[in-house]
C-alpha cells in the first residue's frame, strides 16, 4: 500500500455500503483492556465517529498510508501517516480495527495466521 493516495471524494460515494457490516460487528466487540484502538487503513476517517464513541475511554490512532485521506479524517487522538503492510505498533493495542483495507495488503498468510 505504500506510495498509493488515494481520492477521499471518489472513496466517499459508497460510505455506507463500506461502513454497514463493520459497524454491526463492531457491536458485537466485548470490553477492551488498556491501550489504544487504531484503524487500520483509516482512509478519510468514516469509522472515526462510532469506534471513538464504542471505545470512548481508549485513545483513538488512525493510520493510513494516503496524505490525501489522512488530510480528511477526522475524530482521532493522533494520525499516522505509515504502510500498514510493515507498521509496528509500538505497545499492543487494545483492539485492531480495519474496514474495507487488509485486502490491500500483501502476504494474508502471515497477516492472520
């Protein structure tokens, strides 16, 4: 996914058909313990608003690859701007979120074993 920017106008046309089955199994996520949450493949922010409301008392890290989506998200406790393929969370997060990006990614058999 690295050197990919990606339009966040284009991207947003089918926002809820995207958004629909992450939110709902999103519900069904249980308590998490400390640490922080972090969209994987955050885009331009659309899951911000609820994972930050589910998990309100957990600081919220969105990370993305394109500036261009980075540039619109919005929600976060802190950004980065990384290829989700190679990052490494510095702790062990809480919870790792992702909608509609690890099938970006390379290599699926070592992503989830």
């Amino acid at each position: 996914m690295s050197g990919t920017d990606w339009n966040p106008d284009s991207y947003g046309q089918f926002r809820a058909l995207r958004l629909r089955p992450a939110m709902d199994l999103l519900m069904q996520v249980p308590g998490l313990p400390a640490g922080v949450v972090v969209d994987l493949g955050c885009g331009d922010g659309a899951a911000a608003g609820a994972l930050k409301q589910r998990f309100r008392h957990h600081d919220l890290v969105g990370l993305d690859a394109s500036p261009a989506m980075l540039a619109k998200a919005r929600g976060y406790d802190r950004l980065v701007q990384a290829d989700a393929a190679v990052w490494q969370p510095d702790q062990p997060p809480a919870l790792i979120f992702s909608n509609a990006a690890l099938h970006w990614l390379p290599d699926h058999a070592s992503l989830m074993p």
